[in-house]
C-alpha cells in the first residue's frame, strides 16, 4: 500500500504550518524569558568558546553547532556573546518543537491514517490542536526546556532526531514511487550530518533499515536506494572533515589537534576517551536494571510521568496520552506504528546499552534520552489529536464543546508544565558558573600561572580570556591535560617562554616514569614575604625542599607531575604559581596558602594564611550573585562548588578562632550566612556537610568553657 503525503502547500497545510510555527514562536518567547545570561557549568563554556573562536572542543565535539554558532557570534546582537548563543539554543529548540508538531498533524491526516472523519472543519481543529499540544509539551518538558537555555550540543541532537522522523514519515508517505530514493539520500544524509554533531541519533541507524522493511522493503532491490543512500551518507560524513582546516588554522581551544589524518582519526575514534568509538556493552559498569534501565525511567518519569507540582495527578496526563497516541498509531497503520516502536527502543534501551553508566555517576545522562522524548512526543500529538476527534464524532450537536476541550487540554498540559517548570528551569538570573570563574581569575596577581583540574574550573575561565578578553596575562594549566602531548605542545606555541623545562621536540618523548621514592628536591628562594602572598612577619627561607613521593601505584609519577616540578624549578619564582582550590596536588599541598577559591604556591611548608588578603577577597571583591535569592534555584554542580567558599570562610573563621577573637568569628558567620545561606545549599555532598558543621560548631567549645 502506497501512503500519499499531504502537501504542505494546501490551505490545510497551511494552516497547520502557521499555528505550529506560532507555537514556536511562543516558545522562543518563554525560552528567551528563562535563557542563561552568561555561561554555566559543564559544556556551556567550552561550546561557546569554540563558537566563538572557531575552535575545536574535546571529541567527540559538535562541529556544524560549533560553525552556526560562529555565524552567530557575528551577528550577536543580545549583549553577551553568551548569550547570544544561549538564545540560538533556543531557536533550535523552538524549530525542534515545531518538527515535531507537523510531523503529528500530517501523520493525523486521512491521507495518511485511516480516520474515522475527513478531514476539515473542525476535525482540522483536532489536528492542528494535537499538533500544537504536542509540540508543545516537549518544548516545556523539563529536560528539553533546560537545554533550550543554554548552548551545548544537546539541543542540536534532537534537532536531528525530530528531522530524521519527519523524514522517515516522509519516506514511507512515498512508498514505491519516484520520491522514495530522495528520501533516503535525506535520512542518510541527516545521519551523516549528526556524527559531526554529537552522534546519539547514530542508535537510530539500524531503525532504517527495519523501516524500510517494514514500508516497502523492495526499495532493498533498486539501484537507485543503495546509490542515494551512500551518497546522502558519504556526503554527511564528509562535512566532519572541516575539523582537518580547522584545527590546522591553531585556534585557541583545538583538542585533540585533529590537523592531520592519523589525529583526525583518533579524534572520531574518540581515542583520548578509551577508543573503538567507546563501543562497551560488556561487562556492564553498573547492575542493568537496577542503576541502568531506573536512571532512564526516572528521566523519562520527570519529563512525562512527573510527580511534581501542586497537582500531580496533571503531570502523568503527557505519558497517558502518548500511550494512547501509539495504540491509535498501530490501530491505524502497523507498520509506521512499528517502525516508530523500534526507533523509540533504539533511543531508549539502545541509549542505556550503549552509553553503559556506572552507579552514582557525577553527572546526569538524562540529556543522551533525549531523542526517545522527541518520538514520544509525537505519539502525545497523535494521542490528542484522535481524542479530539473522536470528541468531535460523539458531540454533533454540542460542536461549541470542542473548543473548550482544546482550552483545557492547552491549560492542563504544556500551561501546567510552564506553571510547575518556570522557575525551576529559569537560568535569567543564574551566574554562578560566571561569578565563580570571575572571582578566581580577577583576583590573581599579574602574570599568574593558574593550574586547574577539571572542567568546570578551566572552560569558564578560559571563555572569559578569549571570549571577553578578561585577564588574558594568566596562563590557565588544566592538571590533567597536562598528561596529553597535544595540550602541553598547544602550551609551549601559545607562550615559548612558559617555563615547562621541556622543548617541544622533547614532548613526543615525556612519558609516565617509574618513581618507587620519594624524592628531595632543593630549589633556591629569592624574594621577601610580600612577593608570596604572605605576611610581613613571616621568615622566608634561602631554599625549599619538596617532598615528591610516587603519585601511582606507588611507584610512578605522572607527566603532568613532572611538568609541574619543571616549571617550579624553572619559573625561579619569577611569575606567581596558583593551584585551583577544585582540586590539589598532593606533593604540593603542605606548601600552599589559601587566598579564597586559589592557593598561592609558597617556598615554606604549612604557611601561616593571609587573614588580610582572603578577608577582602571574600568579602569585599568576590560575587555571590543568586546565592541569597529565594527566586534563583541553586543545582547540585554549584551545591558542590559552593563548598570551596564554605571551606575560605573556615579558614578565616578559623584564624578568629585560634586567637580567641569570639566577636569577629560570629561576624565572619553571620557575613558568610548572608551571603551563601546555608539552609539554601543543603544537602550539600559528604565533604562539604563535614565543612560546614565544624564551621558552624566553631566556637561552641569556648562559650562552653565561659
């Protein structure tokens, strides 16, 4: 049987096409409202430095995000370059929003499922009411909206996957005739595309050929399927290649340096990762049902299923209604009902087998669901759209009804999801990861040489360098980058004179060391207390002498190691050297002194802290923004975060302590409590809880003793 697509250019279709983009539009609106001003935790800094700078982020990268988004920064007309980009995240989601509302109402026409009325009139209402309520529950579902917030490849994901389904549709609209073979060049293509984009929807590639068997699997036989095919493939795979000239060009941010073919291919193999494309599927790294398969259904849950709000009775409606849209589907046609069934499980169970979590990961997958949801949201459209119809079969007489169904239907779906999602997706006000990024590097002394661990602590600081051209004099040094020859070659071009003690023809040759002592090594001081940070009665010694045991398995020590005891040696004390309070070395941690959310290397072990120097950093230069503001939801990555102010007030407090200073400890309490309530930031992680209570408990001894 051939299924005959409508076209898009009959007034029905255009009707369809206008509400649906109104809807869209009105997406755009909220999600504008609820866009990130700024950067925020994780990927937002570094996509939006590689958009800016035309660079290459780590693999496996999101390449035509990372050239739109270049495009963008051209015309940024928002303020911030940031932010920009955070609202282009947004227009894709809106776009995403609106593929998915055509896709539902021309899958709901007569033309392509057998309805029990024509369509027109109000039946057309119904379709283009299903359409627009599906579209707009996956734009207010809580994992999407978070997403269209803020700029990272994720948003780009489902782009594709809601034009992958609207394509296949379009495939099996086209049966046997002479579109067919388009169409397959358009999905191949579109697959080709998304492996320069962050390849989630590649777990939908088995789903073709399933659906091309299930529509009309004689298309296997023609020529012209597996020529088109190939083409749309190889041409979408070769977009990737515009790494190469990329990365050749030396941008600031160029992981990986992918500028030859042999570095091109270990960066699609994603080989700095672990290799094979991470291809694990056994032995699991967590219990499958019990970690794996929960942590979907509990992402699924929230955006469908949800028990949140002041009614959740109204949270579980999305879920019903896809369930009902799906048995509608395959009352109607099997088999699109079928091949929709598979491609959900490729994206749901596939996304579990493949990205294969362990327990108690440090951060949430629920963002790689995502391309399930965009199918399920399709299933929602349907499932109302046939409700309303089926209303409108049953209620002859009283047609004014229809109108007040689709009214309620607005108001208990996507109007509940905005009123219970607002303010808990709301990023307008949210500069944590700003702040937290301007506070360490505005406040470092001139020529500093940072070194950091992770990437939270790395990106946002280096997008405030290059983006925003602030305190471009420190040398940011991520500790563990430090181990990749790339990095540490990119480190030496970008500042020759970086005192690493290693020339670049050397680095092809660093490698782990074996190291079964600990090691004295004596390095020769010059300079007074002020020139470390430290107070004028400290005595500054003619030497130090570092304590450097093995740093694994008791008997090797890292690259990164070895570079940073060069560049202690080395740097002769000429730029001051700063550890990120996110991480530490141990071989250096007895030698460093706290100044807030950095620790200032210093030639003597144990220093005595600068009371003067964190007191104003933390109280009178540091931002706390959002941290005091009922209106702002504080999450778990700045919960954790916040810890490393929590642990600067201590030291402070501490001092106040020591000295019996009881007056100026309840000051520094009462100021930090202020600022960074604590009430507002629990449960805070194990550590951090640990911090806080001795900083709260400070001082409860003496009273006692009084």
């Amino acid at each position: 049987m051939t299924i005959k697509s409508p076209s898009v250019t009959s007034p029905r279709g255009l009707s369809l096409l206008s509400i649906t983009v109104a809807v869209g539009i009105l997406s755009f609106l909220v999600y504008y409202q609820t866009a990130f001003r700024t950067i925020t935790w994780w990927n937002s800094g570094e996509f939006t430095l590689a958009a800016a700078s035309l660079g290459v982020m780590h693999p496996p990268g999101c390449l035509l995000g990372t050239i739109l988004g270049w495009i963008v920064t051209k015309l940024a007309v928002c303020g911030s370059i940031a932010f920009s980009l955070n609202l282009f995240a947004g227009l894709i989601a809106s776009v995403t929003a609106v593929i998915v509302g055509l896709t539902a109402g021309s899958s709901l026409r007569r033309e392509n499922f057998p309805l029990a009325l024509p369509i027109g009139g109000r039946t057309m209402l119904a379709v283009i009411a299903g359409a627009v309520i599906g579209a707009l529950t996956l734009a207010f579902s809580e994992t999407f909206w978070l997403y269209a917030t803020k700029f990272t490849p994720y948003i780009f994901t489902v782009l594709f996957t809601a034009l992958i389904v609207w394509a296949m549709i379009k495939l099996a609209g086209a049966g046997a005739g002479a579109k067919a073979p388009f169409w397959i060049l358009v999905i191949t293509l579109l697959f080709g595309l998304d492996f320069s984009v962050h390849r989630t929807n590649l777990l939908m590639a088995p789903g073709l050929i399933v659906w091309i068997l299930i529509i009309n699997p004689r298309m296997f036989l023609s020529w012209r399927t597996w020529a088109y095919g190939a083409a749309g493939l190889i041409a979408g795979l070769a977009f990737h290649m515009l790494i190469i000239p990329m990365a050749a060009a030396k941008p600031f941010l160029n992981a990986n340096s992918p500028d030859t073919w042999s570095s091109f291919w270990d960066y699609v193999t994603l080989k700095q990762l672990g290799g094979g494309f991470l291809v694990k599927f056994y032995p699991r790294n967590a219990a499958f049902w019990d970690v794996q398969v929960m942590d979907y259904l509990r992402a699924f849950s929230a955006n469908f299923f949800s028990w949140k709000g002041s009614i959740p009775e109204i949270g579980f409606l999305p879920g019903v209604f896809g369930l009902f849209g799906l048995i509608g589907i395959w009352r109607s046609n099997r088999r699109i009902a079928l091949g929709m069934i598979v491609l959900f499980l490729l994206t749901s169970l596939g996304a579990i087998i493949y990205f294969n979590i362990p327990a108690n990961y440090f951060r949430s997958l629920f963002r790689h669901y995502m391309p399930s949801f965009v199918i399920f949201s399709v299933w929602i459209a349907f499932g109302i759209g046939q409700i309303l119809i089926w209303l409108i079969k049953t209620q002859t007489k009283r047609h004014w009804l229809v109108y007040y169904e689709v009214a309620l239907l607005l108001i208990l779906i996507p109007g509940y999801q905005i009123a219970n999602n607002f303010d808990r997706l709301n990023g307008s006000k949210n500069y944590f990861a700003a702040d937290y990024a301007l506070n360490m590097l505005n406040n470092l002394p001139e020529d500093a040489i940072l070194i950091t661990f992770g990437d939270n602590d790395t990106f946002p600081l280096w997008h405030f360098q290059i983006v925003e051209g602030i305190r471009p004099d420190v040398t940011v040094l991520n500790n563990s980058l430090l181990n990749t020859s790339w990095f540490i070659r990119q480190s030496l071009k970008r500042e020759p004179d970086l005192p690493l003690g290693v020339d670049i023809s050397e680095i092809d040759s660093l490698r782990v060391k074996t190291w079964t002592d600990t090691t004295i090594v004596v390095i020769p001081v010059e300079g007074g207390p002020s020139d470390f940070g430290l107070t004028a009665d400290v005595t500054i010694p003619d030497s130090m002498y570092l304590e450097i045991p093995p740093t694994v398995a008791n008997q090797y020590i890292l690259i990164s190691d070895q570079l940073i005891l060069n560049l202690i040696q080395h740097n002769k004390w000429r730029r001051p050297i700063y550890i990120a309070a996110t991480g530490g070395i141990g071989w250096l941690q007895p030698y460093i002194n706290s100044e807030g959310l950095v620790n200032r290397l210093t030639p003597i072990k144990n220093p005595p802290p600068n009371e003067e120097l964190l007191t104003v950093n933390l109280l009178e230069k540091y931002s706390y923004r959002g941290f005091a503001d009922e209106n702002v939801i504080i999450d778990p990555t700045t919960k954790t975060i916040a810890i490393n102010y929590y642990a600067s007030f201590l030291r402070i407090a501490d001092v106040a302590y020591q000295r019996g200073d009881k007056e100026y400890l309840e000051q520094i309490k009462d100021r930090m409590s202020a600022l960074m309530p604590p009430d507002r930031l629990r449960p805070l992680p194990e550590w951090g809880e640990r911090v806080l209570q001795y900083f709260e408990a400070m001082g409860v001894e003496a009273e006692d003793e009084g």
